[in-house]
C-alpha cells in the first residue's frame, strides 16, 4: 500500500491523500473489529480459560515454525491482494476504506506471518464479543498504521528510498515478531500450568 497510497500518488489521481489514509484507518480498524467481535461471540459458548490459554500458546508456537517455514511451506492463507485497479476507478476515500476493511479483516487478502492467525485465535478464544473487538480493533488500527511512513513522499525517489528502507527493516521485524510471539507463548503456557495446579 506504501507505493500506492502516498501524498505523490494520490495528487496524481487528483485525490487528498489525507482523506484517503483517514478511510484506509477508519476501514482497517473497523474491519479488525468486526471480524474480532464475530469470532469472540461465536467463541463464547466453547472458550474455557485454561483451554485457550494452552490452544493459543499451541498456535503461537506453531506459527513460529511456520513463520520460519519449518514445514517447507509459508503461513496458510489466501495469495490474493487488494485490487490495484480501485486506485483509478474510484475516489480516494472509497478504495482508502475498501483497502482498509480487506486488509483488516485479516483474512481475505495475503497472509504473511502468524501472527495473523494468533490475534484472531485469541479473539475466538476470548469467549467475549467485546475482548474480541478490542483485540481485532487493535490488529486492525496495527496493521493501517505503517501506511503513516508514507506520509512525506513527494518526489518518486523518496518513495523509492521509502521501500528500499522498509524492505531492509523486514528481517529484523520479523524476528522481533516471532521473539515477541514466543515470550508470549511461553507466558501463556506458564499461566495456563500455574490455573491448572
């Protein structure tokens, strides 16, 4: 979305790139919460505490081993991204929200890391439709943020700056997302022994 929807390609689209990047937020946390909410209300008649707990350190794990593509393949999920032909067919704020919304329903465009699939396990686990918006209101609002860093690009060589720098920054966020999701994990599975005892 970086190369997409920035202030240069936006005021070539004739759009105010401000207005787009407020829909792409407003859609992507929207979206976060709807999907964590639903999954929270349908959780609530099986989630049990100590349960979860265990399923959600389970899955972190195995995301970890799927992050590092210890099966021989990546993260399951569909390949399929937002549809590009939206920037020239609709105004700013629609395909900002509808970029937005598909991005933070999580689950209907690429799939990259774990992570994905643990923010919403918790969500189903919680066994709450309000713990389930909160936590897919806060993967949403994570996941619109980074399109902030785009928010100084007005000449093409800025942005391709912008990408060369970001795409260097990606091996280290993802170790630091599998560290932060292996502490957890392991916090999870010491809580879930320490309830059981």
């Amino acid at each position: 979305m970086l190369a997409s929807i920035n202030p240069l390609g936006e005021r070539s689209r004739n759009q105010r790139y401000w207005m787009t990047v407020v829909a792409y937020i407003i859609g992507s946390t929207v979206a976060g919460a709807f999907l964590g909410g639903t999954l929270g209300l349908v959780g609530a008649p099986v989630a049990l505490p100590i349960i979860a707990l265990a399923v959600v350190a389970v899955l972190a794990i195995a995301g970890i081993l799927f992050d590092a593509r210890a099966f021989g393949t990546r993260v399951p999920g569909p390949r399929r991204q937002v549809d590009e032909n939206w920037l020239v067919t609709y105004r700013g704020w629609v395909y900002g929200a509808g970029f937005g919304a598909q991005l933070g329903f999580a689950l209907v465009t690429i799939v990259s890391a774990s992570a994905t699939w643990v923010a919403f396990a918790c969500a189903l686990l919680s066994g709450s439709a309000l713990a389930g918006v909160v936590i897919g209101s806060i993967f949403g609002l994570a996941r619109a943020l980074p399109i902030l860093a785009a928010a100084r690009v007005r000449h093409p060589s800025t942005l391709l700056g912008l990408v060369r720098r970001l795409e260097g920054l990606r091996p280290r966020v993802a170790r630091a997302t599998t560290a932060v999701q292996g502490v957890a994990a392991a916090a999870l599975v010491a809580l879930a022994v320490v309830r059981a005892t």
